[in-house]
C-alpha cells in the first residue's frame, strides 16, 4: 500500500532518482458480477533506496488510455515494512 505524501510549501533539498523494483503484477479477471472488484489487477513496487528526506512520487500512464484511474494523482510515500526492511507500493 501507500500512504498520502504532504507536500510543504518552501525549499528543500532534490530528492534522489527513485531506484523502484517492480515486484509483482496480477491481472484481474472479469467474474461476471458487476458489484465485484475482481477485474483490478495489482502492481507491486519496492523501493531499494530510500531517501533520507521525506519525498513523495507521482505515478501516471505515460502511454495508452484506461478506462479507469490506475495510480492516485496527487504524491505518495512508500508504505514502509521495517521487519522486512522494504518500502513498497501497491496500486489496485
């Protein structure tokens, strides 16, 4: 998952270039039910470095059209799992 990054207004240092590992992609499927979720599909990303600022990302589909909105379009953080030592994010 993810968490909302607040964006502070003033100077900051430059983030570092992001060093992301897509971990994971599930495809959804359509099982017929209109109520169902099952047709999202997943993306998986870990961040192998980490920043020592707090820094936020924006995601966006740089080819092709969807029919829905696949990643938030504000900045988000990673979410960050200390006893496995990973940061990732996770698009649904």
């Amino acid at each position: 998952m993810f968490e909302r990054f607040e964006t502070k207004k003033g100077s900051s240092p430059k983030p570092s270039k992001p060093d992301f590992e897509l971990t994971n992609i599930n495809r959804g499927s359509d099982d017929g039910s209109y109520a169902s979720c099952s047709d999202a599909g997943m993306i998986s990303l870990r961040l192998r470095t980490v920043d020592s600022n707090p820094v936020g990302y924006i995601f966006e589909v740089v080819e092709g059209t969807t029919e829905d909105e696949i990643f938030y379009p504000e900045p988000i953080k990673p979410s960050i799992d200390f006893e496995k030592k990973v940061s990732s994010i996770l698009f649904g």
